[in-house]
C-alpha cells in the first residue's frame, strides 16, 4: 500500500505477532483495527511477566527492545555478528568511538 | 599522520618517561591517538595522554585521584598530577601501557567483563567529589556541532528533533536526577585494556568523562547499538546479564530494563547519529547503511514520548 502522507510505498513487519506497516519513505507507521490494543497488551505483559513455563530454558530469552528500536525483531541480523557473519565495517568502528 | 609540535613533544616526554636515566633505547614508539580532543602515545611500557585543550585542572585531578584509588576496576596513572605541557596549553598525564580489545575482532569483545567492571564502578562510592559524569555535556556538543555543520542535511531534523524530545536533564540543561552514583561517562569498546599486558585482568581507562551521574548512561552505548539492529541479542543479553549478576545499580534486578535505560539510549543514539551526519557533510559522502539505522531510529523515536522513568532504578 501507499503511504496516505507523502504517498511512498509501506511495506509489513511483524512486531511480536502484530502486523505493522511502515513508510519506506517518512517512516510513519499504519495499525489496522486492534492493532494499538494488541501491541499495549504485549507491552504490559513486558512488565508483568509471566512465571517461566516449565521445561528447558531458554539459553537466551527474547531481550525487550525499546519501540523506537529496529522494526520486525531484527536485532543484529542484518548487521551483526550472528553465525560468525562479518560486522559491517562502519559497526566495527563505532563500537570502539565516542 | 603529519607530526605536529604537539605530537613531538609528547614523544618526547613519553620516552623520557619510560627510560628516565638512558639517552637512547631500542623501543618502536607508537601514535595511539591523535584527535583534536586527544593526543596519545606510547613508548613501551609507558604512555603519555595530552588531554582536551581547555581541560580544567580541578576537574582532572579529582578524576585521576578516582583512578588512583580503584585498582581493579580502573587503570591507576603514573602519577597523580598532570603534567602542563605549557606552550602547548594541554594537560599530560602518563599511564601504564595495556592490552586494548583488539578491533579487528570486536566478536571477542569481553562484555561480561566491561559490564562487572561498571557494575564494581556503580557500587563505589566515589572516594572524592567529583564533578558531574560527562555524558550529557558529550551529547550536547555533537548535537551543537551538528546544527553548526549539518544543518541543510535532510537527516538533521530527525536527530534534533529526536534530541528536542529528551528531558532537560540529557540534553545537560538541568542537574541529572542522580548526583551521588560514579559513572564512567563514555563507555565504548576502546575504554578497556589489559593489565599488566598482554593478558592481565581487564580495566576501564580514560577518566576524562568520569564523574558522579545517572548510572544507566554507561549501559546506553551498548543498549543503543542493540536497539537499532546493530549489536547481536545474544551480546546484548551477555552484558546485560553479567551488569544484573554482578550488583550493578543502573537496572532492576530482573525485568524490563528499559524504563531506566530509554533516555540514556535515546541519548546516545541522537549523539551517535549526530557525530554521523556532521562528519558525512564534512567529508562530503552519503550515509553508510550503519549511520542510516540510527537515524531511523531517531525518526521513530519522535512519535514515542521517552518513558517515564527518571533513568535511575534506586
């Protein structure tokens, strides 16, 4: 779809089971009806969560990000280190910069 | 790299330093640093720092005395009083040489030990009065350089609004919320070393920006780069996870970290990608796709007011 605002095209993440479409142009965000509300109930369930099921743990549960963090939970996975992936190069020097 | 008078004399006194009773000596000096806010060299064992022009006196002793009397956490210097360096009007304090985190493989960086070392450092009481950590002041400059520099660049809006959005207190226009928790004030990978060398336990160096603050500031720097889809989950939880293990005070025990570490990462995010845009102009090339993650960031930041949360979970 297209952005109602400055009209270039949306494309979908999905932010914890709930669909989001985001402007590859302005950046703003459409929710579809519910879509608010289901995101404020993932939220408190953030800061209330529930006891651990039983079973194995997890050797690392999801890490809360912040809303104004990456979209779609991909955290790390285009420029990171996962699977012994290169950093991008620009990362590399930033870690290591005021 | 062009030698300056600066750079000279600081190689001079880095090796009169190191071999105090010997005119000539078969060690290989090092530049390790030679910014307009430092100068840094090495000459074997030793190393000499030119500190910011500008500096003032009675803000670095107090910060050098900290050092001085953290061993195991920070790096001790040579001496306690800096050196001026007079025609050059810069401060100089020597330090032993340690072993930095090596750049080209920054996916061995010891973030459970950065985040024990902070965590030790929060739990401190500072051992003399100190003046405020430097955090805020650092992101107030590179926001001021931004507007001097990048202000026809089309990603400056979302970064100064982003920055508009912060409580005074972040943008250093208010006493931060905590005045009594020592802080480190710039925590990045280049701020720990080995020592002694090569292999000796790691420590926090560079006092220049340490001071008493809001502890979650040493945490936002990592925090921002996970944030923006930069640092992987799994290192992120690692030096979350040892910061909580080891007693750090800047988060909750357990839970979501974030109402405490929103403003800071805000913070550190803003002056990341301000530092991106006004180096870009002066160097007169786009964006890399790195610099463009945190000005994404920035973007999304201005439609989600920054949580309620002073930033301090004491």
């Amino acid at each position: 779809m297209q952005c109602p605002k400055c009209h270039a095209p949306m494309h979908t993440y999905n932010r914890n089971g709930v669909q989001i479409e985001q402007c590859s142009g302005c950046r703003g965000i459409f929710l579809d009806y519910g879509e608010l509300e289901a995101l404020t109930r993932l939220e408190s369930q953030w800061s209330q969560p529930a006891p651990p099921p039983p079973g194995a743990p997890q050797a690392y549960p999801a890490a809360p990000a912040p809303a104004w963090g990456a979209p779609h939970g991909g955290h790390g996975g285009h420029y990171g280190g996962h699977g012994g992936h290169h950093r991008h190069k620009s990362f590399g020097h930033m870690l290591f910069s005021s | 790299m062009t030698t300056t008078p600066l750079l000279s004399e600081l190689t001079a006194r880095a090796k009169a330093r190191a071999h105090p009773r010997t005119d000539t000596c078969p060690c290989t000096a090092a530049t390790l640093a030679d910014r307009p806010d430092a100068t840094v060299v090495r000459h074997a064992d030793t190393v000499a720092k030119a500190h910011a022009p500008g500096t003032p006196l009675g803000d670095l002793v107090p910060r050098l005395a900290t050092a001085t009397r953290l061993p195991g956490i920070l790096l001790a210097p040579l001496s306690p009083a800096p050196v001026d360096l007079t025609p050059h009007a810069r401060l100089v304090t020597f330090w032993p040489y340690g072993t930095p985190v090596d750049p080209d493989t920054p996916e061995a960086a010891p973030w459970e030990a950065a985040a024990t070392l902070l965590a030790r450092l929060h739990r401190t009481p500072a051992p003399t009065p100190l003046p405020p950590m430097r955090g805020p002041a650092k992101a107030a400059r590179a926001v001021t350089r931004l507007t001097a520099t990048g202000r026809t660049h089309p990603a400056t809006s979302p970064v100064l609004k982003a920055w508009a959005a912060l409580p005074a207190w972040a943008r250093d226009e208010a006493p931060m919320p905590d005045d009594s928790t020592l802080c480190h004030g710039d925590l990045h990978l280049g701020q720990l070393v080995r020592h002694p060398a090569p292999d000796g336990p790691w420590l926090l160096i560079d006092v220049d920006d340490l001071g008493t603050g809001v502890p979650s500031w040493d945490l936002a720097r990592p925090a921002a780069w996970y944030a923006c889809g930069l640092l992987p989950p799994d290192e992120w939880t690692r030096f979350l996870t040892a910061y909580r293990a080891a007693g750090g005070p800047a988060v909750p025990a357990d839970g979501d970290p974030w109402p405490a570490l929103d403003i800071p990462a805000r913070a550190l995010t803003v002056q990341t990608a301000a530092r991106a845009v006004a180096k870009a102009v002066v160097e007169g090339r786009p964006l890399d796709e790195v610099e463009v993650s945190m000005i994404d960031a920035c973007a999304r930041m201005t439609s989600l007011p920054p949580e309620l949360s002073t930033g301090c979970a004491k």
